[in-house]
C-alpha cells in the first residue's frame, strides 16, 4: 500500500476494520514493516552471540589440546634437552629442537583444513540463513592467526622452561 506521509496510523486501522469487516473468522495480523525488520534484527544479533560463544570456545578447546600436547611432549624429553644443555647446545638449538615437529604439523594441517572449513561455513551460512553477509576467506585467515599465536606462546613457553631448568636435575629423572 502507498501511504500519505503521517497518515501511517489511520491507514492502519481502516485495513484492519475492513479485514474484520471481510473476514471476521480470521484475526488481523498486520504489521508495520519496521518491526518486520527490528525483529530480524534482533534474531541476528541473537544469533551472532551464539556463534561468537561457540567460536570462543572451540578457541579455548584447540588451545588447551595443544598446550597440553606440547607440554606432554616436552616433559617427556627433558633428559634429552638436559644431556643437549650440558652438551652445549644454545637456545637456538634447542627452540629448533621443540618446535620443528610442531612447525610442520600446523602448516600441513591449515593446508588441508583451512579450504574446508571455509566451505563448511559457506555451507553452513547458506543452509542456516537465507540471507546473510557474503562469507569471505578473511574470517578462516583470522582463526589461522589465532591458532598461530597460540600455537607460537605455547611452544615460547616451554622454551623458557627448557632453558631456565637445572640440567643436573633433568639428568637425575627417571
């Protein structure tokens, strides 16, 4: 309907008179084309949190796995890196030593997943929303650098540790 500026009000209650007037069985369920859209809004932003929670906690899953693989690792080998120490090794040396394995592994793991979790998510936007922002390679390009910062803390961490801890006493753990 084209409506006179300001005559919104009126305009509605004429249809919905002659509506009662035409079918007074069915109930008048006519609204105002903002609060179609407010409430769309309103699901999006609702939605939006949601997916934020799940992203965020799949962060924090891969971040825990992956300081705890590392961990486990590296307390494993602390009589290798202790005989390394006492050997003369440097810090060089021993960073190349812990974190070429896990080097490797992240780089063949974001060639194969960083292609399909970009079509997942296309696949996932498009069958959950009918109409949504167009899904770019930005947003897997920013989980490959969280996961990279994670992954770079993770690995500097236990460097530190490597290099702060006694040989002596690494040499005398069973």
């Amino acid at each position: 309907m084209k409506i006179t500026p300001g005559k919104e009000r009126e305009a509605y209650q004429r249809v919905q008179a002659k509506w009662t007037e035409l079918y007074p069985e069915v109930p008048f369920a006519g609204g105002y084309q903002e609060d179609v859209w407010g409430n769309y809004y309103t699901t999006m932003n609702n939605h939006a949190k949601f997916w934020k929670v799940i992203a965020f906690m799949a962060i924090v899953l891969a971040s825990l796995g992956l300081y705890g693989l590392i961990t486990l690792n590296v307390s494993g080998r602390i009589r290798e890196f202790s005989i390394r120490k006492v050997m003369g090794a440097g810090v060089g040396s021993l960073s190349y030593t812990i974190s070429k394995n896990y080097i490797l592994l992240i780089v063949i793991s974001i060639a194969v997943s960083a292609p399909l979790t970009y079509q997942l998510m296309k696949a996932m936007f498009d069958f959950a929303y009918s109409y949504h922002m167009p899904i770019t390679f930005a947003s897997v390009t920013i989980g490959i650098a969280i996961l990279v910062t994670v992954l770079l803390a993770t690995i500097s961490t236990q460097i530190r540790k490597v290099i702060k801890a006694n040989p002596v006493q690494g040499l005398k753990i069973e």
